[in-house]
C-alpha cells in the first residue's frame, strides 16, 4: 500500500520539472515524481534520488495516492494538448478540494477554461507563471500564481519556500484568480523581449556606429551595470560578448547566425495588447525584429541590394566616441522605461478586464529576484506604485519623469545618429515616438477622424462642443449633428 506522504508532487521530469522537484526536496520536502515516460523517472531516480526526499510514481494513479491532503501536484509538461491530457488525467485520480498547479507557460485564456473546468469537478486549478530558466527553476524561480485565494493558502507557502527572495520577501505571492497569473507572466515574458531588443540595439550601435569590439563592450556594458542598469540582462550580455569562439578565435557573438528564435509568450502580449487596445509598441517592435531577423530568405534577397541613400559616420557628424557611448547608455535607459511602462498598462488593462484585481507593486516586487528581467529599477516602480497605486503611466511617476529629463535629450541623438548611418533601433526609434506621443498636445488622429467621417461617414466629436458630428462631403459639406 502506497503511504500518501509527498506535500507536493511534479509531473513532467524534463528539465525545468526536474529541478523544480530538486527545488522542493532541496527545502525538506517530499516530493512524488511522475513523468509519463518511466525511463525519464528511473533516470531522475538513479541520478538525484539520493539528494532528497522522493518518491517515483509508474503510474498516475500511484503518483496521486503518495500525495498528502489535499493533495498538490504541479504538472511541468509542454503546454498545450499534453497539459489538457495530464489534468486530465489527474483530475479522474483526484478528489474534491486537491490541488492541480500547471507551471508551464500556458495561454492564459487556457488557464481560465481549464480553472472552470476544474472547479466545476470542486478541484482547484492554479496557473502558475514560473521564470527564471533552468537554473532558476533549481536555485529559486520568481513564480506567479493564480487560481483561487483558498488554494494559495495551502500551496502558497510551499511555492514561496522554493522561491527566490530579495531582502527577505519571496519572489512569490497570489497575483490574482484562474488566468491572473499566466497572464502576468506572459506579459512579464513580453517585457523580457524588449528589454533584450534594447540591450541588442545598444551593442549594435557601439559596434557599428563607434566601431567597438565585443570585449571592449562587455567592459562598457559591466559598467553600466554598476549604475541604473543595473540587471540580469545586463550581465549576462557582458558575458555573452566577451566569449571567444574556440574553433575561430573569433568573438562567439560574431560566428551566431543572427536569426532570433522565440516560443511565443511575446507574440502572445502583443496580440493580448492589441485585444485590450493597449499600444505595447516596444514589445511589440521586438517581437517584429525577431521575426524579421528568422526571414531568411527575404533577407538573403534584400541584403546589401536596397539603396541606403547618403550615409555618415560618428566622425563626419562630430560626435566623440565616448559622448556617444553615453548617449547610447541613456537611450537604452528611457526605452526600457517605456517598455516596461506598456508592459504594466497592458498588466492593468487586463486586470480591469478580468477583474483579477492585480497589485502592480507585487509583480515589481518579485521580479526583482529569480526572473530574467530581474533588475535593480523594478523597485524604483514598487515606490512609483506606492506612491500612487493609480498612476496613469509609469513616466509620470516624479522619478522617472525626473530620470527622462536626463535622459531625452540623448535619446533623440542616437536615433538621429542611427538614422543618419542607416542602423536599424525599432525599440528605440519606437518608444521615442510612443514618448512624444504621450507628450503631444495634438495627434493626427483629428485628420484620422476627418478621414474616417469623409469615406465612411464614421462621424467625429468637436473640440468645443459635445456630441457626433457629420460633414455632408458629398453635399454642401455643412455640418450635421449625428
Ligand atoms: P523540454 O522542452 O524541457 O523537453 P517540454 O517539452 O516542455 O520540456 O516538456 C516535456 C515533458 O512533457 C516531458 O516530461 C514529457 O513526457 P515524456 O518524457 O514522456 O515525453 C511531457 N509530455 C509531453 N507530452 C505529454 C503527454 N501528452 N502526456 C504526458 N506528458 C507529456
């Protein structure tokens, strides 16, 4: 007879469930392990089943029956299908009041399908975002759960337990019901993408622009690590660009075919930011830059083959090196601030939505640690958010509206520097115009209105006056009160 003993169990032993599981024997737990394919079980078994607590499961139902009530299992498999067909699975060997977490990167729209689905058979379902990659998933993640309150207050202290911490505070805490979590996540993944497009923009502006190489600028980029740039993404770029290839002696980063991959989480926020009508236009611009940087064959056709018009160099527009990197420096500092100003107008806009109710200072605070876009400044929007929970942007917060006056200035030279040499910045550019946009007294979107009232008699509200109105274009073209 099995002894139902595990407090959590993981399905799914390929990496990141393997070393979630590791992660919880690590904090003195018992962990019950499943995975569909048994030899991935043995293997798990035969290599770490003497580092902890385990207890391996052939089958799903032996899996659930050597779980403790109620009974928590976190299923680490591909999303998609193979998610549905676990819960499943699950579901049948469970009883009411257990506990089914999916830490996968699932669509957060599946998350709220599958959390009725769930409670409609009294199970608890929880989608947890789960960041930090394989090391994280090992050391300590930053994890985001949803689902309902009642499950976190028996599943809560254990996800916070293997959970990265910052000054003591777990990256972990309830963001908001069913899909809450997910969907946190997915923008969080969002962010990511920009953060990495501008950090990618930067190095090619003082490689190609300035003439700098890679090892020089890993140095610069460990500096600007020591100040408000401080983050993840940051060091590790400095480490990427100061790796030599074993094989050429080349810089690696020079012999890296330069497609970007991606697994969709930032295809997601744009298309979730474009439901809700939120213009995430520096994730956006970054997930439309990996896409055009994965078009071979186009690029194959059009590389080096399109006109450039006249270009300059740095010198012929009589900017110094060294102001120029500085510059750089602070144009990669106000387009993040843009990105992730978006990325949390979507998060609220999604909230308001769904009415998940979702805390922006939570999110600010546990990405601080264990996630990828961990970095010094998300407690600079812990501060923002404290000081005024309902701030309409980020960039209205005093310090970083006081941070973008120091910072615009350079921002519009290197756009202007890239522009003039024919160097593609799309977050840069982009995140400029969204800026200036915000800024605008007036939008061409009057002429839109003019536009959109001649051809389709759409209609347009006055400066000065209430109502809809309609000029007869194909009258007299006096005004009608719609
Ligand atoms: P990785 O990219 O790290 O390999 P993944 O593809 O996200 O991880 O997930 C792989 C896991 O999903 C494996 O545990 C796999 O089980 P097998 O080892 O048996 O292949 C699991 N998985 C995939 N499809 C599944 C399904 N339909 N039912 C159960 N588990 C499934």
């Amino acid at each position: 007879m099995t002894v139902s003993s595990a407090q959590i169990g993981v399905v799914g032993l390929a990496v990141m469930g393997s070393n979630i599981a590791r992660n919880f024997a690590n904090h003195g737990y018992t962990v019950a392990v499943y995975n569909r394919t048994t030899a991935k079980t043995d293997a798990f078994m035969a290599e770490f089943g003497s580092t902890g607590s385990f207890l391996p499961a052939a089958t799903v139902e032996e899996f659930v029956a050597s779980l403790e009530r109620p009974r928590r299992a976190l299923i680490m498999v591909q999303a998609g299908a193979a998610t549905d067909a676990v819960i499943n699975q699950l579901a049948d060997a469970m009883e009411p009041g257990d506990i089914i977490i999916d830490g996968g990167n699932a669509l957060y729209t599946d998350t709220i399908r599958r959390e009725a689905e769930m409670a409609a058979r009294n199970l608890h379902f929880v989608g947890a975002g789960i960041s930090g990659g394989e090391e994280g998933a090992l050391n300590g993640p930053a994890i985001m759960p949803g689902g309902p309150e009642e499950s976190y207050r028996s599943l809560g202290p254990l996800l916070e337990d293997i959970s990265a911490k910052v000054d003591g505070t777990p990256c972990c805490t309830h963001i908001g019901p069913d899909g809450a979590g997910h969907f946190v996540k997915m923008v969080h993944n969002g962010i990511e993408y920009a953060d990495m497009q501008v950090i990618g923009e930067a190095y090619h502006l003082l490689r190609y622009a300035a003439g700098i190489e890679p090892a020089e600028i890993a140095a610069i980029f460990r500096t600007w690590n020591a100040g408000d740039l401080d983050s993840y993404l940051i060091e590790i770029t400095a480490e990427v660009l100061s790796q030599v290839d074993a094989v050429t002696g080349k810089p690696l980063i020079d012999v890296i075919v330069d497609s970007a991959g991606q697994k969709g989480t930032g295809r997601w926020t744009v298309k979730a930011a474009l439901d809700l009508g939120i213009p995430t236009t520096g994730i956006g611009e970054a997930v439309f830059a990996r896409a055009l940087s994965g078009a071979r064959d186009q690029r194959e056709a059009t590389t080096g083959n399109l006109p450039s018009g006249q270009l300059s160099t740095l010198a012929e527009l009589g900017v110094s090196r060294d102001d120029f990197v500085e510059d750089v420096r602070r144009a990669l500092y106000a387009s993040k601030l843009v990105a992730y100003a978006q990325g949390f107008d979507e998060i609220r806009a999604g909230s308001d939505e769904h009415n998940w109710n979702v805390d922006p200072r939570d999110l600010a605070t546990i990405w601080r640690g264990g996630c990828i876009i961990r970095a010094k400044f998300l407690n600079r929007i812990v501060d923002a958010y404290n000081a005024d929970p309902d701030v309409r942007s980020l960039l209205l917060d005093p310090y970083f509206k006081g941070e973008v006056s120091g910072l615009v200035d350079s921002w519009r030279r290197v756009i202007v520097v890239a522009t003039r040499l024919g160097l593609p910045v799309p977050v840069f550019a982009s995140s400029l115009s969204y800026y200036d946009s915000l800024r605008a007294e007036r939008l061409p979107a009057a002429l839109i209105q003019g536009q959109r009232d001649f051809f389709g008699a759409h209609t347009y509200r006055r400066t000065d006056r209430a109502g809809q109105f309609h000029t007869l274009w194909s009258g007299d073209r006096s005004e009608v009160e719609a």
